[in-house]
C-alpha cells in the first residue's frame, strides 16, 4: 500500500493530535503554531529548517529523529552526532558516511539530502547532521524475527548483494552489514543504511589504524578480526552476506558466543556447521553459496556482491518451484480432508436421525403391545385370549421388520459413504479424482 503524502498543514495538526492523545507515551516536540504563506515558505525568517517529530532511534554515532524539512517540504530521517570525547573522529565518520553515501546512486542505498554542522534544532545544542530519506517498514532483523516466508527473505539478500554490488563496483566497502542496518520500505525494497565505516579505496586517507577491530562481532570477517585493514575489500562484504543468509536458513549466526573475544575466535578457527545438517530441506545449491561466501580464505568467497547476488538468484529457482509444488499438494490434502469431513459429518447425521427415528418406533410399538394387552385380560379370566395373543405376535412381528429395515438401510447408507470417500483417495502426487 502507497503511504500518501501529506500537505504541511496537515501535517503539523497531525502532531499536534499524538501530543494531546498520548503526552506520556510520545516525547514528541510540539509544532510551532503558526500558518504558512501561500507559498509554502515559513513566516519566519529566523526559522529553524528542521522540525522534529518523532523520539529518536540510537545509531552507531548518532541518534536518528523522523523530522520534516521546512525548505524542501518532505519528511527526512535526521542523523544528529551525539556529543562524546572523542567528538573528532565521530564528525569524520559522519562525513565520511554522507560522502560515501552521496557517491551511491542505487534503490537498494539510502539516499542522503544533506549534511552540515552546528545544526541547531529546537532546545537540541548544535549538532553535526545528516539529513537521509526517511524508511518506513522495519528491517531486515525484524523480517527474520518473524518468520518472513524464506523465498521473501531471500528475495531482500538478493537486493542487498546487488546494491552492494553496485558499491563494490564504485571501489566502496561497507565493513558493517547487518539486518539491523537494512531498512525495508512499504513497498517492499531493501535499502542499506549506516555507512559509517565504509571505506573508499581510492581515497588515500583513513580513519582506522592497523590492529583496530571495526565492525559487529557476528558479521565480521575474519580479516576484520584481526584488524588487518589492508587486506579488506569487496570480499570482506561478501562474508556479512554470507552470515545473513546463514542466519536466514538455520535461524542463527554461524559463529556464537558469550562474549565478543569468543566470538571472534570461533570466527577465526572454527568451522561453520553446515546448514543442511540443521534444516535438510534446504537445497544443496543454497547451503553451497552459504559456505562458499564463510570461507576463511578471501580467495574462496564470491568476488563481489553482484557474484553473490547472482548465484543466490539462480538457487531462489527451484525453491520458488519447490514452495509452489508444496503448496499445490497442501491443497490437495485439504481438498481431501474437506471432502472426508462432509461425508463423515453426513454419515453422523444420517446415523443419529436413523437411531432417533428407530427408538420413537419401537416406543409406539412397545405401547401397542400395553394397549393390547390391557384390553384383553388373560384366558384363566375371560376365556378369550386369542385375539390378545394374535395381536401381540403382529406387535412382535412388527418390530423385527423395523429392525431387519433399519440394519439394511444403515448398512446401505455406509457403503455409498465408504464409495465417496474412496473416490477421493489417490497417489500422494495425484490430484483426486473426478
């Protein structure tokens, strides 16, 4: 579903709503409480351009605010630097990230505005900023948290690969993929985010030393582990997609620990368990892309994501063909148990309607049988028994035609039922009968 964009008035009475409805819930800066002019422009010419609306999310460097930008009219997703110690190295990776990502011209990249300092916003102190698209849906993390259906989840690493193809193509290597830094948008792209220890290899400068571990523990590679910065490139990526889709088809990281320094170590000298011996079902061409891209030598893996994306596409195949001929039997079994279902509840029916139809007859007969016998004293008494006994035998005789009727009708009704039900049945693969 399209999201529809809001007019500015709009949206301000919009925020103004949530405050009121929810003040406890939403730490939500009020809107300013003025109309605009007919262009569009704010009244005040000492106006700060970004507005925010929503509390932020923590990133890596900075917190991320949902805001609205005044001069360009659109909502924005707005990165403000947090204010630490070591404030200069963080203002060089924030830059490096917005340059980086300015190179970028991908569907699956996030797309940045801006980007500047000493950005003052409402009662925030002057921050460093980066004004990014604004994603609305979730991420990659919460999609497999869900149990998304696997082609779905393979579909998005798909898109992944080759946005980071187009990256790797462009000499830049992201050196953080993880779920949690792939956005999904409402209509239903992956967008990678968050290149703040993206490298680019044709710039000379650099913001790491040698020996410093950049990265997240369970998606690093192992030359991340050591902190052998020279040595990384697209293939380094390559390993975060590798790690993805290992945690897509077995539901957990290849490498697990306790603590970080565990972490890494596993990386560096253990083997991954392969996905089959945890799921069988999945194919051997999808757990052959898995460990090919967890090798620990560089030269085994994909060699870039465009490779990687290319040859998860053509194992998604058979697996797109696998689900639909999985869901065509499924089908078929409840087809079947629908089927076998009616007739057993009609067979039940008919059952009960016959035993209540038999037990109501026998009640007339047994009374008859009392009348008859009531009317008509025994012989000792009135010498005329006769007709007492006749009618008594045609009572008797009554009643075993009844019963002979209702065993007959009964065992009738259960072979045609037996017939239905068997039409039905057929080879595992087969679709029923007609």
């Amino acid at each position: 579903m399209r999201r529809r964009r809001l007019s500015v008035e709009a949206f301000i009475e919009l925020n103004q709503q949530v405050v009121q409805q929810s003040p406890t819930q939403f730490q939500v800066h009020r809107a300013p409480t003025f109309s605009l002019s007919p262009e569009g422009s704010h009244p005040d010419p000492h106006y700060q351009r970004y507005h925010l609306v929503r509390p932020p999310g923590r990133g890596g460097v900075g917190d991320v605010y949902l805001a609205w930008d005044w001069e360009m009219q659109r909502e924005v997703a707005l990165k403000l630097l947090r204010r630490v110690d070591d404030l200069n190295l963080l203002v060089q990776r924030l830059h490096r990230e917005a340059q980086v990502a300015a190179r970028l011209n991908h569907p699956n990249i996030i797309t940045v505005y801006d980007i500047g300092a000493d950005l003052r916003v409402e009662d925030k102190p002057p921050a460093h900023y980066i004004s990014m698209a604004y994603v609305e849906g979730g991420t990659l993390g919460h999609a497999i948290k869900r149990g998304l259906a696997l082609d779905n989840q393979l579909q998005l690493l798909e898109q992944v690969a080759r946005g980071m193809g187009h990256a790797h193509q462009n000499q830049v290597i992201h050196r953080d993929l993880k779920p949690s830094n792939i956005l999904l948008s409402e209509d239903g792209r992956a967008i990678i985010t968050d290149f703040g220890l993206a490298r680019w290899e044709l710039d000379a400068s650099t913001l790491t030393q040698t020996g410093e571990i950049m990265g997240t523990a369970f998606y690093m590679s192992p030359e991340q582990a050591t902190g052998d910065k020279n040595s990384m490139d697209p293939r380094t990526d390559v390993w975060a997609l590798g790690v993805m889709l290992y945690q897509i088809l077995t539901g957990q990281v290849p490498f697990q620990g306790t603590s970080e320094t565990v972490v890494l170590g596993a990386i560096l000298r253990k083997t991954p368990v392969p996905p089959r011996q945890l799921r069988p079902q999945i194919s051997e061409a999808l757990e052959q892309v898995c460990l090919r891209a967890l090798s620990k030598e560089q030269s085994g893996r994909q060699a870039n994501g465009q490779v990687f994306a290319d040859q998860l596409s053509s194992c998604r195949l058979p697996v797109q063909r696998s689900v639909a001929q999985h869901s065509r039997r499924i089908f078929a079994s409840l087809q079947l148990s629908r089927t076998a279902t009616l007739c057993l509840i009609g067979l039940s029916v008919a059952v009960l309607l016959l035993l209540a139809w038999a037990i109501q007859s026998h009640r007339e007969l047994q009374q008859l049988r009392q009348q008859g016998t009531a009317s008509n004293p025994p012989a000792a008494e009135s010498g005329t028994s006769e007709p007492a006994a006749n009618r008594s035998s045609a009572a008797d005789k009554r009643l075993a035609r009844l019963r002979k009727r209702t065993q007959s009708f009964y065992a009738i009704l259960v072979s045609r039922q037996n017939d239905q039900l068997g039409s039905y049945i057929t080879a595992p693969d087969a679709g029923p009968r007609p």
